[in-house]
C-alpha cells in the first residue's frame, strides 16, 4: 500500500524553508517520520528487541538516535570492517549479518579485547572457521552465529523461492556445525540468524498487478507457515549443543510475524525507518518517507519538461525500473522513459515543471535505503520547518565499506 498519507505540498514548503540556506544536491531525514517509523517498528515487534540494520542507515548519529530509544537493542551491520569501526565507536553489541574474508579485520578482532566482545561474526561454513584461524593474531575469543537458509522449497524440491544466503537449510547440519565451532578451541557459538528476505523484503501489494500481488501473498503464507516450524526445530537443534544468547530474524517487512514465533528472541529491522519507496507496496505497514534528497533544476527544455543536475542513483538488486529514485516533490513529476535517472542530468516530465524555475528544488526518494547515504556526505536533520542538526555519512566520515 502507498505510505502514510502527507500533505506533500506543505512536506515541500516545509523541506524548502528548512534547506534555504543550502545549494542542492543535497539529503535530509525529517526527524519526526523517522522517529514514527521507529515507534511503529517498536509496536510490531510485540516487546521483542528490534535490531537495527546499519546499511539501511549508513549514519551514525542515527543509529545512535534510534538506539537510544525503548525498544532498539544492537547493530546489524553488513562488513567487518564497519563492524569494528562501530565497536571502536562505541556500540557495543554488533552483529554481522554475512560471513567475512576480511583478514587484516579478523586479525584485529582476535587481538583486543573490547572489540571481541563487541562483535559476534557470521559462519555458516567450517571453511570461514578456517580462514578466520588463519588470520588470528592474538588469543580473543571469537564469538560466532551461524545462518540458517530460509527458502522456500516447493514440493519435489526443483523450485527454490528465497535468497541464496547459506548453504545450511536442514537443523540436522546446522547442528553438525554448531559441533564444529564449539569443538574448536578460541571460538564460542552465541547466536543463530535466519533472514526470510523473500517476506521481509519483497512487496505484496503491486500497483496495478492484482494477480501478481495475490501469488506474492499466497507464497508468503507458505513461507512463514514452513519456516516458523523449520527454524523452531533448528533451534532446538542447536541449543543442545550450546546456549545461545540470541535467535534474530524477520526484517522490516515481516517484523510482526517473525516476532510471533516463540523462538526468535529478537527481531531486525532499518529501511522501515527511512522507507524508502521500494516499501510502499506492503499491506503489513505503513511507514512515512523520511529520508530524501534534493536536486537543483539547471534547464527548463520546454513546455512541461524541466533538467535536475545529478539522479543516477539506481539501487542494487536486479536492475529495472524499480531500482529508480522518483520524484516527490512537487507531486505529479515522473522520470522520461527514454533516459531515466541520469549521470549527470535527469530531464523531468509533467504539469508541474512549468512552474519550477531554474534554481528550484526538486525533492527524490531512493529505491532502497541506506544506499543513498552513499551518494551524499552529509544529512540535513529536519524538525519542522528548520534544520536542526547536520550529520557525517558513513562516506562523510570517511568510510565506503562495501
């Protein structure tokens, strides 16, 4: 479903006021959507810890803000080297969401203490304990999670619906390798992972592809219905071998049916904080948009056509139309088929060019999340209608991890 219905012609006086003194391009997160979709993210995990996925942040001072809050407990970062660099940062509970060959990283991880306990690293295949051994340069306890796939497969086993995460479906070998680190000296199974990427992020609810939805919903019943037992099953497998402090599933999309498993202990979740547009076709939740950004317009072409500098920012996934940022502001605005978001310039199409002059600020929402905090150094924190705070980007401070 679209999200929460706004005034987007009052969110665009409000974002031009607030941004007047600043030269676009330029990103924002409007403090008070992105501390609703907090709350809202809170209220569906049903008291269960959320834990907040850094790529869908990418900025400190927000994993920082949305931490603070009741509810929020860890990073699920996605490299090893952000994972030490939030450690060395000061959070002190992060948990990598994908296996790592990072061996200088995993060097210093096994050599200080404060950041062996900070960081829990993901194993789903005896080979990355090998590495990881080959790699240690001090005595540090290792603490590890295993991950569990969480596909769906058909009857007869030839259709495979999920993403391809790990090799390890069945609890009987994710038993067997829970055995393996816990036989190997320097190492200490804490936690067991399982993200259903094909519920939690795929949309059920397609603009204009009824049927399309409908099979999107019919196969994600069956998902949750055989997964639930599945990984129920797979941590009891797993915690006859070792205690484990943690089961995390779910993501943003499926955050109120993973939670409702007895098993998960906690649930992770970080693009429902700055919804991006790839989120407005869930029937689950509705989020408002929090994170955009600003183009200028440089040309006026002709009658209803206007020029932003900049735009080529597609998202990762399979490239298509969807991976696209969209224009927001001002409602009514659209991408020209023929040349889409452009390297250096995105021609706009529609009624409302005709008044937008040169100078003037047309505001975009990114495909997908924490991915625009690629694109940009700096976020402009809006309240209201003024710019409260302006904070560093992980590539503002320096970092372009992956």
């Amino acid at each position: 479903m679209p999200p929460i219905p706004v005034d987007r012609a009052g969110c665009r006086a409000r974002y031009d006021r607030a941004t007047a003194a600043w030269d676009a391009p330029l990103a924002i997160v409007d403090l008070d959507a992105f501390d609703a979709n907090a709350g809202d993210l809170v209220r569906r995990a049903g008291g269960k810890p959320v834990r907040v996925a850094s790529k869908s942040v990418r900025c400190r001072a927000l994993l920082e803000r949305v931490l603070a809050r009741d509810g929020f407990a860890g990073v699920l970062a996605y490299s090893l080297a952000e994972s030490l660099w939030l450690a060395r940062s000061g959070f002190e509970d992060v948990l990598l969401a994908y296996p790592s060959a990072d061996r200088a990283g995993f060097a210093e991880l096994t050599a200080d203490a404060k950041l062996a306990r900070a960081v829990t690293v993901m194993v789903d295949d005896p080979a990355q304990l090998r590495l990881i051994e080959t790699a240690r340069a001090g005595r540090e306890e290792v603490r590890v999670c295993l991950e569990l796939d969480t596909a769906l497969r058909l009857p007869g086993g030839r259709v495979r619906i999920g993403a391809l995460r790990s090799p390890v479906r069945d609890p009987e070998r994710l038993a067997e390798l829970a055995r393996a680190v816990d036989r190997r000296p320097g190492f200490r199974l804490v936690g067991l992972m399982a993200y259903e990427a094909h519920v939690a992020g795929v949309g059920d609810t397609v603009a204009g592809r009824p049927l399309y939805s409908r099979a999107v919903r019919l196969m994600q019943a069956a998902a949750r219905r055989e997964l639930a037992a599945r990984r129920a099953e797979a941590v009891r497998a797993v915690r006859a071998v070792a205690e484990l402090e943690f089961v995390n599933g779910g993501g943003t999309g499926s955050v109120q049916h993973t939670a409702a498993e007895a098993a998960v202990t906690e649930v992770a979740a970080g693009s429902g904080l700055y919804v991006p547009h790839l989120f407005d076709g869930y029937r689950s939740f509705r989020g408002r948009p929090a994170a955009l950004f600003a183009l200028p317009v440089v040309r006026r072409p002709g009658v209803g056509v206007v020029t932003v500098l900049g735009g080529g920012y597609p998202a990762s996934g399979a490239a298509g139309a969807d991976r696209l940022p969209v224009p927001w502001l001002p409602e009514g605005l659209r991408l020209a088929p023929q040349e889409g978001a452009g390297e250096v310039q995105t021609p706009l199409l529609g009624q409302p060019a005709d008044d937008l002059l040169v100078g003037d600020k047309v505001w975009f929402r990114h495909a997908k999340a924490g991915e625009l905090c690629e694109r940009f150094p700096a976020l402009h924190l809006v309240e209201g209608d003024r710019v409260v705070r302006t904070v560093p980007t992980y590539r503002g401070e320096g970092h372009t991890y992956l």
